[in-house]
C-alpha cells in the first residue's frame, strides 16, 4: 500500500498552531509586565488558530477527495509509519489511517473546528487569556483528530486521554470565578471513572487478540465466535467495559451528569468539545469496532437501554431549564442517547450520521446561544430575555434554523438521521419495540423543549433590564459561522434520505454507502448472531415517517404556544406540580444521589481516615516507635558514660552471669 506522509499533517498543524499560541500566549503575559498598557502578541492568536485549523481542513478534504476516487474495497489511505516505541522486541508503531469512518471524523472536527475558531476570534476578543484560549482549542484539535485517525489502541489513547484533558483546562478557563474550576475537576474525575473501564477493556482486547491494531481486532473477532462459544462470555465483558468508557466520556447514564456542568466554559467550548466533537468520542469508539459489540446481543441490549433511557432523561430535564446552555447541555445528553440507541439497535451507519447532523445543529445553537449572550451583555437567564428577534435578526435566523433541525421538523437534518435510528429500533423488534416507543417519547419532549426555548428567547414581551442592558447584534466574525452552519443544517439530510424518499428523488443514501465498508463486518457479525433484522416495508416506512414529522410538528407547535407569551407555564408548573419541578430541574436528582451515595461517605470516610487512621494509627506506629527508639537509646547511653563505677559495676555483673551459665551447663 502506499504510504502518504502528508498524512501526518491532519493532526500535526493545530498542534504546531497551538504551540505558537503558546508561546504568543507568554510573550504578551512578559510585555504586560513590562507595561501593562502595551497590545502584546495576543491579537496573532486568532489568526494562528484559525489558520492551522483551516489548513487541517483543507489536507482533510483533500484525503476524502482521494478516498472517494479509490474503489470501495481499498478505500483506505496510510501515513508512514512512526518508530515511536522499540525496547527489545517490543515495537509500537503509530500510523495515521483514513477510511470513510475517520475521514468523515476529520471532516467533522476540522469543519467544525474551523468555524468555531473564527466565531471564538470575535467571542473571546478582549479576554486577558486570548492566546491561551486557542493554544488549548487548538491543543484539542489535535488530540481528537489523534483519537480517530490512529491506526491502534495506544494512539486512540493518547487523543482519547488528551481530549479529557484540554476539556479540564477550557471548562475551568475562567478559573477566577470559582465555579468553573469546580466543574473542570468534576469533569475530569468522572471522565477518569470511565476511563478506567476503557484501559481494562483494552488490556482484555490485546490478550484475546494479541494486537493493537483496530482493524486486525475487528477482523479476528468473528474467529472467535465459533465453536463452543468459550470466548463469548470475555467478548462481552470486554465490549461492557469499552462501554464503560463511553458512558463517561459521552455523558450516559450514570456518568452523564459532567456535562451539564461543563457549561461553564466559554461558549465556544461548548460547542466545540461538548456539542460537535469530544462527547462523541464513544460513539465514534463502538462504531469503529462495530463487529465486536455485534457479537453480543446481551451488550447491544444493554447499549440500546442505556442510550434510550438518556435521551429521555436529558429531554426531560431541558424541558425546565432556565439557562439556554443548560437547555442545550441536557439536548446534548439526549441526542448522544439516540446515538448509542442507533448503535444498540445494529444501524452504526444511522449512529454516524445523526453524529454528523448533530455537530452542524447542535454546533449551531451553541453558537447562536453565545450570540445571545453576547448581545444580552452576558445574561443567559430565559426569563429574562424575550423580544429579541428584532435586535438580533441574523441570530434569530440561523437559531431557528438549529431548532427546526434539533426538533426534527420534516426535511430538516434531524428529521432524517434522528428518525433513521427509530426505524432500526422498530426494525429490531421484541425488546426494540419497547426502546421505540421510549424514543418517540423522547422526540416529543425535543420538539416542545426546543420551541420553548426559541418563544423564550426571540418572542413575547421584553422581559430584560432595559436600563442595564441593551441587546445587539454580533459581529460577523461570529454571525457568519452561524450562517454556514445554518445551511448545513437545513440541507444535511440530503447525507441520508430515507429509502423511501431517496427512490422517489432518484438519489442514492449517500452516507450509507460511504460507511458501508465500515459497517459491514458488524453487520455480518449481527446477523451470524442474531439473524437478519426484520425488513420495513415501504408502507410502514411511510408509517413511521409521519409519525415522526407528526410528533415534530405538534409538540413543536405545542411548546412555542405555551410560552410565545411569556412565563406563564413556568410559573404555573412549579405551583402546581413543585416536586416534578424539582425533580426534573435536578435531571432526576441523580447528581443528588451521587451527592448522598457517594460523595458524602466518602467525605466521611476520608475524615475518619485522617483523624483515626493517619493521625492515630499511622502517626502513633511512627511517634511511639521513635519514642521508644528515645527510651532504648538513653538507657543504652548509661553503659558508655565514662563513670569507672559504673563500668566495674557491669563487669561484675557479666562475669556473675557468666558464672552461672557456665555452672548451668
């Protein structure tokens, strides 16, 4: 095969780019010093960020371009191989590796990214940290382009650790205030609980297979599964705790509860890393080795529960949320749940490209949420806002663009990917039904939390100080991204029309057949397994595209009456029914649980172990054996202190002992 060292560059230009930041970073903290008025270097960083950004784009672009032209079996492309670790036989190579899987990854993150990079450059304009700002988005630009284009587990690693931890340093960027470091730490401390499963997961994937190699793993795997069926019990166990690392580095239950926190950080954090890319990272995982989870039902049963039951509780707590990003945090928290119900329910490719629309609407209305905040003079209250349609015309236009997509009105992105998933699950049967019907619930609470949330903040009375604040449009260094994003919103379905629509417009699923050789071995795995999936007949697909475009449009319709006037159903909610209130502020107080369950003793516990343990055991075994160490060596002193007396008294009393040992014996 040949190699393409160029490759490398994917991942390598916005770490250059964060370096230089860096450095810009410490030249103007140095020249500030020197004079607190002088400009400094930080104004280059935007331009430094974006640029290296925009060219891993181009470089991405250009590897997708060169993919699309090679037959469907070699569509592969790989960088020269790198030498990193050689210790007597131990060889570990790292590669750069394209497929249509990492290639639609890169596309994401560095599409994504770029348009990110250029909103941040009017976003954070003014800040004190404005280079270090992008030194780290750029540091986890490269992280998470490591992640999916490493041909092996331990590159996987690195991106899937180094995305943790430049999520830690851009939740708490603005650690002054406090809180934000608070919820940086939480972040990484649940994101480490996860982890954990992911290094055992990965230990039991190089002992079944011997290898690190991602794509020799997911071709050994249905060698195992003949037979006796001795491997299948460690197959699964492994797949769980892979699992396990998408629960926390995904926000699924019960580590989902990070991510509404991680709102903290400035906004374009959230739709960078919390939004479009990192929280995706475990999906992306159970895609790539798609015909390991396909050989457990138990695993894909569980999966599909998992995702299902998070979707409906992040819908569930948006629906009473006051801060817009909190609303869109918990969406987030839904839409990554009807990913993983996809990947549950064997349709990896409708996982995929519901991960692909949900970056450009849900990017979007994160975007549009800062441009909100922005032009409200930082206030992100709901109650608080309303009318602003006329002060900020362009956001108002591309946010609505996000929430038709975010709903699932019809022939909007969100309407194709979101109801592709729902059709597999129907597909599946028996169970699936039940996850289903738990999924359409769920789309009825997007639909209606969204238009809320749209009412709240463009319609009804001006509920803002107008003394205090005055809103305005932003910038079109930030209003121009959301355009872009808008389009890509609106017209993204056209990746995956469903079959039906597709043969009545003459057009091919585009995204199905550019996973397809990804998705195959998996879906070969399922039905050695499982048996074939049940087929949806072109009448009952009709079928559940109107339910689909039915619960979309009436519960979007439902949610923009209730609160086009204002807050009355707010109010009227927590009067009436003040413990569902409370119970669905708190995402079903699972944060609370964690509080009480976990927390709290282990508070006490640490307490006990410094107070009892440390101070007691530990410190008294140290103080009582130095202080008999004290004793020993003071008596001992006495029989070399130089008294005469002292030394014939002694050797009196050697030679009486002597005496008698020797008339003893």
């Amino acid at each position: 095969m040949e190699h393409h060292s160029w490759l490398w560059w994917i991942p390598f230009l916005p770490l250059v780019g964060s370096a230089v930041c860096g450095v810009l970073h410490y030249l103007t903290i140095r020249a500030r010093r020197a004079s607190p008025d002088a400009p400094g270097y930080a104004g280059l960083a935007g331009m430094v960020g974006v640029l290296s950004v925009g060219l891993s784009l181009v470089l991405a672009i250009r590897a997708f371009l060169l993919l699309r032209g090679l037959p469907v079996e070699e569509r592969v492309l790989e960088s020269t191989p790198w030498d990193w670790i050689g210790v007597g036989d131990l060889r570990i190579v790292l590669t750069i590796v394209l497929d249509p899987l990492s290639s639609t990854m890169t596309l994401v993150v560095t599409g994504v990214g770029f348009l990110i990079h250029a909103y941040s450059t009017g976003y954070m304009k003014g800040d004190k940290g404005y280079a270090k700002f992008f030194a780290f988005m750029n540091l986890f630009v490269f992280a998470m382009l490591m992640l999916v284009a490493s041909s092996n587990l331990l590159g996987l690693f690195i991106g899937w650790e180094g995305v943790g931890l430049c999520s830690y340093l851009l939740i708490g960027f603005w650690y002054e205030k406090g809180w934000p470091a608070e919820a940086g730490q939480k972040a990484f401390v649940m994101n480490r609980i996860g982890d954990a499963c992911f290094l055992v997961g990965s230990f039991l994937l190089v002992r079944l297979f011997g290898t690190l190699d991602l794509s020799e793993i997911g071709t050994l795997v249905p060698g195992l599964l003949g037979g006796s069926g001795e491997h299948d019990l460690e197959l699964a166990v492994t797949a769980l705790l892979l699992f396990g690392g998408c629960c926390g580095k995904s926000a699924q239950i019960p580590l989902f509860t990070w991510l509404p926190d991680a709102m903290a950080g400035p906004t374009p954090v959230s739709a960078l890393i919390h939004a479009a890319t990192m929280v995706t990272a475990g999906v992306y995982l159970v895609a790539r080795l798609n015909p390991l989870f396909a050989a457990s039902p138990t695993v894909l049963a569980v999966i599909a529960t998992v995702g299902a039951v998070t979707a409906l509780v992040g819908a569930s707590t948006a629906l009473v949320q006051r801060d817009i990003k909190k609303v869109l945090a918990y969406s987030t928290v839904s839409q990554l749940g009807y990913m993983f119900l996809g990947l549950g329910s064997g349709a990896f490719g409708a996982a995929i490209f519901h991960l692909v629309t949900h970056a450009f609407f849900k990017g979007l209305l994160f975007l549009g949420a800062g441009s909100v905040i922005h032009g409200m003079h930082e206030e992100q209250d709901l109650h608080k806002m309303g009318g602003l349609r006329k002060h900020m015309p362009r956001t108002y236009v591309t946010f609505v663009a996000g929430a038709a997509a975010l709903s699932g009105l019809p022939l909007m992105s969100g309407y194709f990917s979101k109801d592709e998933i729902l059709a597999h699950a129907f597909s599946a049967g028996g169970y699936y039904y039940l996850l289903w019907a738990v999924g359409i619930g769920g789309a009825m609470l997007t639909a209606y939390y969204t238009w809320r949330m749209v009412a709240l903040t463009f319609f009804g009375p001006e509920r803002f100080d107008h003394h205090h604040v005055h809103p305005h449009e932003s910038p079109f260094s930030m209003t121009g991204p959301l355009a872009v994003l808008a389009l890509l919103s609106v017209g993204g379905g056209l990746l995956g029309l469903a079959p039906v629509l597709g043969h009545l417009a003459h057009l091919p699923h585009l995204m199905g057949d550019w996973l397809a050789p990804v998705v195959e071995p998996g879906e070969r795995v399922l039905a050695m397994r499982h048996g074939p999936h049940g087929e949806v007949s072109h009448s009952l697909e009709w079928i559940l595209l109107g339910v689909g475009a039915a619960v979309a449009l009436v519960f979007a319709y439902r949610g923009f009456v209730a609160y086009r006037d204002g807050i009355g159903a707010d109010e009227r909610l927590a009067e009436r029914r003040p413990v569902l209130a409370g119970f669905l502020s708190e995402a079903w107080r699972v944060d609370a649980s964690y509080q009480s369950f976990v927390v709290l003793p282990l508070g006490a516990l640490a307490r006990v172990t410094s107070a009892v343990v440390d101070q007691l055991v530990v410190d008294g075994i140290v103080n009582g054996s130095a202080t008999v160490a004290r004793a020993i060596g003071q008596r001992t002193r006495r029989f070399a202190d130089g008294d005469l007396r002292s030394y014939a008294l002694w050797i009196g009393a050697g030679a009486v002992a002597i005496s008698f040992m020797w008339i003893w014996s």
